[in-house]
C-alpha cells in the first residue's frame, strides 16, 4: 500500500517511521508532504490508497470527491477530533475513515495545568524579569490553588486526567458533561454547566467540537463565571467565541486565559511565522493582555503520545488493507 502524510512536520515523520520500520516496512511505503492537504494538494496523494491528515486538515466535500477520483478509499486522522472532516460525505462515497480516540490522555490534562501554573504564578514574566536582572515581585500575586474549585467541561479520559491531578492540588472538583461517567464520582460531583460556571475559579474545556459545543464559551456564558475566575481551553478553538472572550478580558471579569488552542488557528499553528506580519487582528489583540497565555497546539506533545499516535495510525491502516474489524472506524461507529 501507499500513504500519503499531510501536515507532515520533522516529528511526526519520526515517529511514523519508527513504527513503520518495525512492523510495515515491506507492505507500506510511505510519502511525507509539509503541505497541509486542500483541493490544490489532494493531487500530491495521487496513486495513493490512503491519505494521513491532522487537526487542521479540512476534508471538505471538494476535497474528498478529489481525493476518490485519486482512487483513495481511505481516511486515516491522527488525532482524536474528527470536526474537521465531512462524516455524511466521506460515508456516502464509501470512505474507511479512523482516527486515534486516545493517546495518552494524561499528556493533555498535564498541559492543561502547566497553563493553570503558568498563569497563576506568572512564572512566564518572572522568568522574563529575571534575565533583565529585575527582581521586583510586584504584579507577580497568585493565588493558592489548595481549596480552589476547578470545573471540568467534559469528563473524557482528558477531562478525567485533569480531575484526578488538580484534586492532588487539594481542590474541589466540579464536573459537566453530557454523557456523564461514574469514574467522575471519585473527584467531584456532576452539576449542570451554568453552576459548574458560577461556582469555579477555574473552568477547563475538554469536550469534542461539534454544532452542539461551537462557541460554547460565548457572551452568554461568560457572564455566568465567577468574577476573577480563570479559563483554560486545550481542547478545540471553536469552543471559544474568541471576541466574546477578548471583550471579557477588556472588563476584567476573567482573572487569566490559557490557550492552547485558537478558533483560527490553521493559517498560524505548526508553522514559524516569525518574520511575518500576522493578519490576523483578533488573534493579536489576544496577545496585547498580559493575563493571556497562548501556546500553539502542543498539549499532545510527548514522546508517549506521538509514539501511539503512530502505532494506532498505522495499525487502524493495517486493518483496512486485510479487512479486518477497526475499533476505530468512525464509519462503523455511525450506524
């Protein structure tokens, strides 16, 4: 078989090669391309079986339909999101389309309290401060996070990670979620999402982007937090009205923003655009606050969790090319 890998950077051709060599080496050949895949770049996978594509990949109608004249059946995503693709599409044109539901969980929820940290102690400026030799501590004031509510927005294994570490801090744990779990139970109590909001000093997002949770964070809701409380999204942009959140920030309502993740993210992230000039004037008017931290998507980024990134990736190819049953086919998982 043959692969095409969009979006592919230096990392993610090492761990997929790793993986490759070790098990598929004489049934796959592999081709990496930096280009994210669109209409123009659906042509560099012709000849190919299979395209490999990540989170801001958009695998629209046009694209697919490009993508099948190519005489490609299969979608492999390494990641767990799937919103960036057309389901009701890629099912009509027969697709096998897969994803990776879980890789190292704990990488995320562990970012997510790097974020907490960070701007809770504003240990960023600190460090900036002392490499210009200025030791002054004034506007460096946290807070302490023992007894501290934290409210989970969506109880997943991600979610779940964050519960279990933030209750070690010492602090009360609220949970919402749609679908809930019991495993919750042990660290908090489920509560509807505007006492989860009204109640928590700090207020992280680890739910799926979907029409239900677009813009879930908006002018509504953010009126409902608790004054000074601090919000975290390391799980989709779009979770975010980012203009609702930014005009927040201006009224002093929200005490910090940690971002790991942006709603426009696709044209900025993955790549260095540090020579540029960035047309993008929410996005740097979110970068004017000095309560606002912005990383650019790297929550999943350890050595355990690109190693099954690649692992479950290719392996959910293996079970298209014999045949075989995938836990992870998102079209099985539809009917």
């Amino acid at each position: 078989m043959k692969l095409a890998v969009f979006s592919a950077q230096p990392y993610d051709q090492r761990f997929l090669e790793q993986v490759h060599k070790a098990k598929y080496s004489d049934a796959l050949e592999i081709l990496y391309h930096v280009f994210p895949l669109t209409t123009e770049t659906a042509d560099l996978a012709r000849d190919c079986d299979a395209v490999c594509v990540f989170v801001n990949d958009v695998l629209t109608k046009d694209v697919m339909d490009k993508l099948y004249s190519h005489g490609i059946r299969a979608i492999l995503l390494r990641c767990a999101g799937f919103n960036n693709i057309d389901l009701k599409e890629a099912e009509k044109l027969g697709f096998f389309v897969a994803n990776v539901p879980s890789y190292s969980p704990e990488a995320v929820a562990e970012f997510a309290v790097a974020l907490i940290q960070t701007l809770n102690r504003n240990t960023h400026r600190a460090y900036n401060r002392v490499r210009e030799g200025n030791f002054n501590l004034d506007g460096l004031l946290g807070q302490t996070l023992f007894g501290k509510t934290v409210g989970v927005v969506g109880t997943g294994k991600i979610g779940l990670s964050l519960a279990r570490i933030m209750k070690g801090f010492g602090c009360r744990l609220l949970g919402y979620d749609v679908y809930k779990t019991p495993d919750f139970d042990q660290y908090g109590k489920y509560v509807e999402l505007d006492d989860l909001l009204s109640q928590s000093d700090i207020v992280s997002l680890h739910c799926p982007l979907m029409d239900i949770t677009r813009h879930l964070i908006n002018k509504e809701t953010l009126s409902k937090m608790k004054p000074g409380a601090m919000l975290i999204n390391t799980s989709r942009g779009g979770l975010l009205d980012t203009s609702a959140v930014i005009a927040a920030l201006k009224n002093r309502t929200l005490r910090g923003v940690g971002l790991d993740v942006y709603e426009a993210e696709a044209p900025l992230f993955y790549s260095d655009h540090s020579s540029d000039i960035i047309q993008d004037d929410v996005f740097q008017r979110l970068m004017t606050f000095p309560n606002v931290l912005v990383c650019g998507h790297q929550g999943f980024f350890t050595e355990e969790a690109l190693t099954q990134i690649a692992e479950v990736t290719l392996s959910n190819l293996h079970d298209f090319k014999n045949g075989l049953p995938c836990k992870n086919n998102l079209m099985a998982k539809k009917h």
